[in-house]
C-alpha cells in the first residue's frame, strides 16, 4: 500500500448520480402527490387517458421512489464516499470509471424502460417487483456493475479496515442481489409455447409460496435499499458534517451484525391471518418485535453522536435534517413491530395505516438522509458553498410539517377503516357497508394529499438550491474538514 | 473480536451471507418442499378466464382490491368464507395484495352478476354511489389478449402439470379447439351484457377486454369449483 500525500478525487459520476436522485425525487413524489389527490378526486384518474388511472401509476410512483430516488441517492453516495473512506481515486483507475459510467448510463436505460413498460401496463404485478423479465435481467446487469465498481474499489484500496458505511453498502448488494433473483424466477410463457406477447411470464411459484418469496422480497427491499442503504449514508456523512466521531463502535457491530440477522425473518408479518403456515407467521411477528433492539442500536449511535453538540442544530440546516432523520427512523422502526404484533396487524392490515407507516420511514429517515448527503456533498464536489441556507431551513421546515400531515391523517384514517371494518351492532350485524368506510376517509386524505404537497415543494426548493449552488453560488479556496459551508 | 473481517471484505461478504442466509432457509425450504397442492375440487382458470386475470394484472386492480378473506367473522360476514391455501394453487403470480381502497374481491363471483360488472366497470358511481374507483372505459374498446392467454395456460399445463383436458375438468387442446371454447365462453357473457357495441362487436369475431375480465371476476369464488 502506498501513501501519496494528498488524492485529487474524481466526483463526476457521484455528480451524475446526484442529478438522477433529483430528477427521479422530483418525478416519484410529484406521481405520488397526483395519487393521493386521486382518492380523494377521483376525477384525477382521466388527466391522461387510461395511463393515468390509479392502478398503472402506483407502481410508477413505488419503483420511482425506490430505485429512482434511493438508489441514486445510495449510489451518489457511493461514488463519493467510497473514493475516500478507501484513499482511492478514479483518476489513477480508468477502468473504475468506466464501470461507473457504464452503470450509470444503463442504470438510465433501464429506469426509461421502466416508466415505458409500466405506463403500458406491462408488469408481473408482484410489489416492487413489477418490471417484466427482460428488465430483470438488465437489473442484474446494472447491479453486477455496481458490485465490480465496489469490490473493485476494495481490491485497489490503500486503506486496510473497511469503513462502515462499506458494511452496510455489501449488505444492500449482496441481498437484493439474492433476494431479487429469487423472487423474479419467472417463465416466459412465449419461449414454451411460441405463441403470445414475448412480454409474459408466470412465476415460477404459485399461490401461497409465491405470497411467501414475494413478502421475502417485498420487506427486505425495504430492509435493504431503504435501510441498510440509507444507514450506510448516515454513518459517513452525520459524523463528518458535526465533526463528532461516532458514539460507540461496539454499538455499532452489535446493531449491523443483528440487522442483517434479524431482519430477514421479519417478511413473514405481511402474511400474518393469511394462508401461510402459521409458524411462519409467528416467527414473522415475534422477529419484528425483535428488530428494534438493532434498529435502535444504530438510531441510539447516530442520537449519541451528537452528545454535547446539540447546539450544532441551531447553528446547521444540514444536521437538523440528519437527527431528524434518525428520529423520524426511530420512529418508523417502533411502529413498524407494533403493527407486526398479530392482534395489532389483525386491526391494521389492508388499512392506511401501512401506508402511513411506509412514508414516515420514507419521507423521514429515506428522503431527509439522501437530502443532507446531498447538501454535504455539494461544496466539496464543486467548490462551492451552498447557495442558500434561509432556503435550507425553509424547506426543512415545510417538509417535516408535510410529513406530519402525512402520517397522522394516515394514522387515523387507517385505524378508521379497521374499527369499520370490523364494527358489529348488539344482534352481531356488520354495522357498516364498505362503502361508508370510503365515504368517511375523504377528510383525512385530502390533509394528506396536501401534505405530501409540501414535501414536494421542499423537494423543488432543495432542486433550486443545488442548481444555484452549482451554477452561483460563491467559489471556496479550500475544502472544509466538516460543517458545509453555506451562504446566510 | 471481529475487526479481522472488517479487512477483508471476500471474508465480510461470505460471513453476511451466512448470517442472513439462515432465515430463508428456515422460513422458505419447508413450504417449498410441500409444494402447494389444491384443494378438491378446484379447475384450473379457463383461457378466457386467464385473458382477464392478466387484464386485472395489467390494469393493476390488485393496488387497491385484496383476494384474501382473513379468519375474522367480520370479514367471513362481509366476504364469505375465509381463504385457504389450496385455492391459489394455479394462481402465478398470487394476486392477495396489500391495500383494501375496495372491497376484497375473493368470492365476488358469488355475489356479482355480469350486468353489475358491467355498469360497475363503466360507471362506478352507477351502481356504488360515493365509490372513488375510475371508470374503465377502455377496456369496452380494447381486444383481449387470446394468444397470451392460450400461452399462458398451455405453460401452466407443460411446465407445471396444471390439469387441464382432464375428464371432466377444463380442457384446453390444441390452439384451434381453445379458440373454439374461448369464443363460446365470451358468447355466454355477452349474452348477459347490455352494451350493444360489445354486441356487434362480438358479431365480427372480436372479444373485448371487459368480457374476459368480468370472466375472470365471475370464477372468483364457487363457479370455480367442479361439482
């Protein structure tokens, strides 16, 4: 291993990555925005024809957020971090670079299909796995890019121990890898038969096995993307912006180890009172009780960190948005087994709940993480301070207020719908038809159509602020060691 | 304890694959190896049925309706009798979803008529005032997907011994007797249905897709089982 004195780093395809995470951000939230007024107007379903009905764009908005949003995010990240937590740069390895352009411009291609294909209606309707099976194999393309841009990185590396936003970035790869390619074995129908969409395919389990992988997936693409992820982000840029070094490292073996054992026995609360064993649902319910010991452990770390600098979240935006991004985790990761506990989920599944539950993860610990690294990364990328921090603080504020709306209209919407549900009169009659449970909503998602509105007008200030950044703000001489510099 | 892993990321990878291998093989295998088998009884979805499940498919009405009746009276009162296992055993993908906007739709086909699909899919408020479900008009316009769907249930035949052309049961045949079938299947709906475009449609040979997924929603419950 050498050591040169200082590296120049190359942060052009983080750059890249950082216009992608706007852009999809921008397009994911604005579809979902559309799709909460839908229920509450149904008329909204026709602004496009039958490509505009609630049913088609769903998934537009699930597959936008998810690989759109977090996986730019994740991998901006990546292409910035991982330079130098391993003191590598992409100038000294042109092919790195290359691998970094490939993945990102096929990254682009795919995530074009994706919207073409499923505007279309051409999906396997499996959630968040709805691309159809050519576009899995692009998948697997664009991730094993990814994995040699990592491993590749590692291989080079002139730093020995392995930072720990590395861990959890490992973690992400090699468990979608696996858990994707279990859940999108799929037969073509056209290669069996010669006649038909070439399009097609029937999975390749059935029934109640197939409800079984697909949960498998479904909650450990949460696990994975929108934990591990994001976890792997906080690590490195909460402790580098406060300066502070991070609480404990016991803590944080102890958190990352569990997660990755614990999290993957938790898919089997979505099946729970379906028809799956119940022992499966058992373990699914007991192991997401569990789950918070790790899930704490790492908001507890990140929490700590900032011990004896709290004043830290007056003098900065940016880490506003990180402890409250970890709060706002704290928070979903408490919820989150409550609604596991079977007698809760007998209650809570199928409601509105789940949703509210999904989007304070989402909009609070996903979005506002990916946000601070974005903002932490701006300065040191293009030399420049941030542009605005009056915009900073505005669009902090209109977003958690947002996502306030957001979850608690949710909360009492889907805690409605189960108490109707399930509401008998004295003579043991259902006091309610479904239709009133419709009825009575109304309300609740209006607050949160409007409040996924102002999440949406944060995220169009955070856009202007990154564009003015780039293209006015004032020049810096220097890098700053932590505390992005940014204007009044 | 485990800072000689952190070192070495093959050594990292390999140790987190075991980790977090070891759930999947305890949830997973066991089910797997007893493959789902269905309950007695049970046919396997005709083509048109098939037409129209890959419309629900495609229009993406799993987002908002569930077909999963959970063991709750209230929910056995309001849908029918509670879900079993073997009943989605020729379900590829199942289609339980994750969100009740609508009512489950399980057993619809015990309690929903042709006509009632039929004004539900092209005016919902017709039939449901209040309801927030679109309109489909579409889908009295568009052509149903037969050669998909006689693609599909021929896979399902070959590659995964679903019991198609048994005594009795459904029978699928070459591509000519499943066209046959199709068309007398799609006649009997039509006959059952207003609109006189869908009609003269017919007339000319072409099936709609609202016949094959009112199709689809009619199995949706006893008709699906032989007596």
């Amino acid at each position: 291993m050498r050591n040169d004195a200082t590296l120049e780093y190359d942060y052009s395809i983080a750059k890249l990555f950082l216009y992608s995470t706007m852009a999809f951000g921008f397009i994911g939230m604005l579809i979902g925005v559309v799709l909460a007024f839908q229920l509450a107007f149904p008329d909204l379903n026709y602004i496009a024809g039958e490509y505009s009905i609630f049913g088609r764009l769903r998934p537009l908005h699930t597959n936008g957020v998810i690989y759109g949003f977090t996986l730019s995010g994740i991998w901006a990240a990546w292409y910035y971090l991982g330079q130098r937590v391993l003191k590598i740069t992409y100038y000294q390895h042109p092919f790195l670079k290359f691998i970094g352009y490939l993945h990102f411009w096929l990254y682009i291609v795919l995530l074009v299909l994706a919207v073409v294909s499923l505007f279309a209606g051409l999906t396997q309707s499996k959630e968040y796995a709805e691309l159809i099976w050519p576009l899995d194999l692009l998948v697997v393309v664009v991730w094993v890019l990814w994995g040699i841009s990592m491993f590749g990185s590692m291989g080079v590396r002139r730093e020995k121990t392995i930072y720990i936003s590395l861990w959890y970035f490992i973690a992400t790869f090699t468990a979608i890898a696996v858990l994707y390619i279990f859940n999108n074995l799929a037969i073509p129908t056209y290669l069996v038969s010669g006649v038909g969409s070439i399009w097609h395919s029937i999975s390749m389990f059935s029934g109640s096995n197939d409800a079984m992988i697909q949960w498998w997936w479904g909650h450990n693409a949460v696990a994975f993307v929108f934990t591990s992820g994001i976890i792997g982000i906080i690590y490195y840029f909460l402790p580098k912006e406060s300066g502070q070094p991070i609480f404990s490292y016991k803590l944080t073996l102890f958190s990352f180890w569990s997660l990755m054992f614990v999290y993957i026995w938790a898919g089997g609360h979505h099946v729970i009172y379906s028809t799956v064993p119940d022992w499966v649902q058992t373990l699914g319910s007991v192991f997401s009780v569990i789950l918070i010991l790790p899930s704490w452990g790492t908001a507890i770390n990140m929490l700590l960190t900032m011990r004896g600098q709290w004043h830290q979240l007056k003098e900065s935006p940016l880490i506003k948005f990180l402890v409250l991004a970890s709060t706002f985790y704290m928070l979903a990761t408490l919820e989150g087994p409550i609604q596991a506990i079977k007698s809760v989920n007998a209650l809570a599944h199928f409601t509105d709940w789940i949703i509210g539950h999904v989007h304070d993860g989402v909009l609070g610990w996903v979005g506002f993480t990916i946000i601070a690294a974005c903002y932490h990364m701006l300065p040191r990328m293009y030399k420049r301070e941030i542009y605005s921090r009056k915009i900073m603080d505005i669009q902090f504020w209109i977003m958690t207020i947002g996502i306030v709306l957001y979850f608690s209209s949710m909360w009492i919407s889907g805690i409605t719908q189960g108490m109707m549900w399930r509401d008998v009169d004295q003579y043991g009659n259902l006091t309610y038809q479904f239709i009133d449970t419709v009825r009575v909503l109304f309300p609740y998602y209006v607050i949160r159509g409007i409040g996924g509105l102002m999440y949406l007008i944060g995220f169009i200030l955070f856009i202007y602020n990154v564009v003015m950044t780039i293209t006015a703000a004032k020049e810096l001489e220097r890098e700053s060691n932590y505390a992005s510099p940014m204007a009044a | 304890m485990f800072s000689w892993l952190e070192k070495n990321p093959f050594f990292f990878t390999v140790a987190f694959l075991v980790v977090f291998s070891i759930a999947g093989l305890v949830e997973l295998l066991p089910d797997f190896i007893k493959s789902s088998r269905p309950i007695e009884g049970l046919r396997p979805y005709t083509v048109l049925e098939t037409a129209g499940r890959q419309i629900y498919i495609n229009e993406g009405c799993y987002n908002c309706h569930s077909q999963l009746i959970r063991p709750f009276q209230a929910e056995t009162d309001r849908y029918g009798a509670y879900s079993l296992s073997g009943e989605y055993a020729y379900d590829r993908p199942f289609l339980w979803g994750s969100k009740r906007t609508g009512p489950d739709l399980h057993r619809v086909g015990d309690s929903r008529t042709t006509d009632w699909h039929e004004n539900h899919m092209w005016e919902p408020t017709s039939v449901v005032p209040d309801s927030i479900m679109p309109a489909y008009h579409h889908l009295f316009k568009k052509d149903a997907d037969f050669d998909t769907a006689y693609a599909e249930a021929y896979t399902q035949k070959v590659v995964f011994g679903v019991p198609y052309d048994t005594q009795g049961g459904v029978s699928l045949g070459n591509i000519e007797d499943a066209k046959k079938a199709y068309m007398q299947e799609a006649g009997e709906i039509v006959n059952n249905m207003k609109n006189q475009k869908i009609k003269d449609a017919f007339e000319k040979g072409e099936v709609k897709e609202i016949v094959a997924l009112i199709a689809y929603l009619n199995s949706l419950g006893q008709s699906r089982m032989t007596k």
